[in-house]
C-alpha cells in the first residue's frame, strides 16, 4: 500500500514539474512572438553560465538547484544585461539597432528574473541549502565560469561590430574601492564578520554607482550637455557591473565556508540589484511616455 501511495506521489511530482516547465516553454514563445529582441539568443547565453555552473555546485556541495536559480538568476541576467549595453552604447549606429539591442540587454535581465521567480516557487524553506563546504580550489573554477562567460559575450559581440569597448572606467573602480573600504572599515569596527557583510558591501557599490550616474546624467541633461552625458551612463553601467560580479564571487566565497546563514537574506538583495538597474535604465535610456508620444503625434 505505501508503495503504491509513494508511486502515486511521485507521479504527481512529475506531472506538476512538467506542468512548470511547459509554463516557462510557454512564457518563452509569449515573449517571442510580442517583444522585439533575440529571445533565442538571450536565453542561449543566460543558459551558458547558469547551467554549467549550478551543474558544478550540485555535484561538488550538493547546492540545491533550486536555491541556486533563485539567487545567481538576476545577477547573473543583470550582469550580461549590462555587458550588452555596455557594448551597444559604444557601437550603436542609429535607432533601429538602438531598439534591438536594448531590446536584447533587457531580455538577459528579464529571463535572469523568471529564473529567480522559478527557483523561489521551488525551493523549501526547510531543505538544506548544501551538503558541505566548497573547496578553495573550486571557488576559483566557479569564479571563473562567471566571469569568463560575460567576458565571452563582450568578446563576441565586440568581434561582431568590429569594435572593443572600454570595460575598465577609473572612476567605477573608484566608487568601488571606496564603498568596499567603507564597508570593511566599518564592519571590522563593530567586530562583525566580514564574510557576511560582502554580499551587503558589493550591493552598496551597484547601487551606489546607479545613483552617482543619475545625478550626473540629470545635470548634463537639463543643459544639454551631451559630451557630459555619455560618461556618466558608462560610468554607472560599469559600477553596476563591478557591483554585481562581486556580489556573485562572494556568494561563491560564503558557500565556502561552515558558517553559511539562509538570514543573509540573498533574494532581498537580488531585488535591491532590479531597484537599482531599473531605476537607473528608466532614468537614462527610458522611452517617452505615451503621454509625449501622443502630444509629439
């Protein structure tokens, strides 16, 4: 009888299981079919980092997929988004691939949030996060896999316009250093570990870099001040960049060690990287409104 009753729950499982994935199949082509962009080619690239890397943690510490989705999916969909904006800012060559490109970037944020969304449906509260620590040495492989994949897509997207943008900017890397000496000051002040407080630091700096930028992209903007105006949107994209692949190595960092708390609260900090990436985006690359577009009509 109880065998009976564990088949009949586990055929439940699977069917419900498929049930999800034909609503993310589904999500997809809805998303294909009505937004302009490359939605293959977004999910094709979430899926080179994302999946190879989860693969690695599971079969190393025995990470739980579903935690895994739930905490790499924005940073990792945002950090490429930034990547392609990055890239398309210094090679754009009219509107047209101004809309399709953009278009592109969002989608690698957009898919990095259905991933999160996926992994908080399916994880529970009550499952082990792992089974035991990450190794040194694994860290570096793990490190590798996040930041040779956006190093990849540059490199192919810049070989694809013939062009190399600048993806090392001294004033992003000196918001960076600043809030991270900031942080740790700070931290070491109160006794606290800093382990636990990188996540905190490294999300200070993404946001604190989208603020910088906005400020200085409304003064070059209400004076028309267009030379201005590209460096600061640079300037923020970068510091956003800095920020969120920091944020990643030190999630890599804290699977590492004994101490690994779930009261690290990662997915509130994921929510507080779409704030700021969002904010930043409408502030500086936003559309017009319906309003002006139908005043300009």
């Amino acid at each position: 009888m109880k065998e009976l009753s564990l088949e009949k729950t586990t055929g439940f499982k699977i069917g419900f299981l498929t049930m999800a994935f034909a609503g993310f199949i589904t999500l997809i082509w809805i998303t294909g079919e009505n937004i302009p962009g490359n939605v293959v080619e977004a999910v094709l690239w979430l899926s080179l980092v994302l999946l190879p890397l989860l693969y690695f943690l599971h079969s190393r510490i025995r990470l739980n997929l579903f935690f895994g989705f739930m905490v790499l999916g924005i940073p990792l969909g945002i950090s490429l988004s930034i990547v392609d904006l990055v890239n398309l800012l210094n090679n754009v060559s009219g509107i047209d691939a101004l809309d399709i490109g953009l278009s592109t970037s969002l989608l690698l944020a957009f898919f990095g949030g259905l991933v999160s969304a996926i992994g908080y449906f399916g994880y529970s509260w009550d499952e082990p996060v792992k089974q035991r620590e990450l190794r040194i040495v694994d860290c570096f492989f793990v490190s590798a896999i996040i930041v040779v994949v956006p190093a990849a897509r540059y490199i192919e997207y810049s070989f694809r316009n013939n062009d190399f943008a600048d993806f090392l900017d001294p004033t992003s890397f000196g918001i960076f250093c600043s809030v991270f000496a900031m942080g740790i000051g700070l931290t070491k002040f109160k006794e606290m570990p800093v382990l636990s407080a990188l996540p905190n630091i490294f999300v200070c700096v993404a946001l604190l870099g989208a603020a910088h930028s906005t400020i200085g992209w409304v003064s070059a903007s209400l004076i028309s001040d267009l030379p201005m105006a590209g460096p600061t949107i640079v300037m923020g994209l970068l510091t956003m960049l800095y920020g969120v692949n920091a944020y990643l190595l030190s999630f890599v960092l804290i699977l590492a060690s004994d101490d690994f708390s779930e009261n690290l609260n990662l997915t509130t900090k994921n929510w507080h990287l779409v704030e700021g990436f969002m904010f930043f985006f409408f502030m500086t690359l936003g559309p017009q409104t319906l309003f002006e577009i139908i005043q300009n009509s």
